[in-house]
C-alpha cells in the first residue's frame, strides 16, 4: 500500500489519536464518566481502539479506508527533476 496520509490529514491524526487513547484510558480507570454501566465501558473501548488506529495511521501514513475511497493527502517531498543551475553548462 502506498503512503496517501500528510499534511493537515496527518497533524489532525497525530494531535486526535493520542487525545483518544488518553481518554479510553482514563475511563477505564474510572478517573472520566463518559456514561453509567455497560455503555460507559463501550464507549471507552471505542475511543481507545478509534485513538490508536488514527495514531497509527498518521505514523505510517497509510490508510485503508484513504485508500478505499480514493483520497490522497501525502506530497512526496523532493524532486526527481534537477535544478536549473545543475544543468547550465560550467564555464571555462
């Protein structure tokens, strides 16, 4: 699979996945109510699990669901062109 997470897609990912991961955490230990009984436990399962797959994707920069839908926010840097002044003849 090629890369087709960057830019803003990714920084989003990378700011939103650990912010998830933290709160799965915490209401599990019961230190965050995000609802009573079975639900809250769901509820945090699904923020951990959401949390870590966007980490990992915005580490990999690849996404299966990107991919599946067709979008494309990686820019490879660099390029494979040469500068203009690589190529004007050196003067003797």
């Amino acid at each position: 699979m090629q890369k087709n997470v960057g830019g803003y897609d990714r920084t989003a990912r990378f700011v939103l996945g650990p912010i998830l991961i933290l709160v799965g955490v915490a209401a599990f230990a019961g230190l965050v109510t995000l609802a009573g009984g079975t639900l809250g436990l769901v509820l945090a399962g699904a923020a951990f699990v959401v949390g870590a797959v966007l980490t990992t994707t915005a580490t990999t920069q690849k996404c299966p669901i990107n991919a599946a839908i067709g979008i494309n926010t990686y820019k490879e840097h660099g390029s494979s062109q040469s500068s203009p002044e690589e190529t004007k003849p050196s003067a003797k």
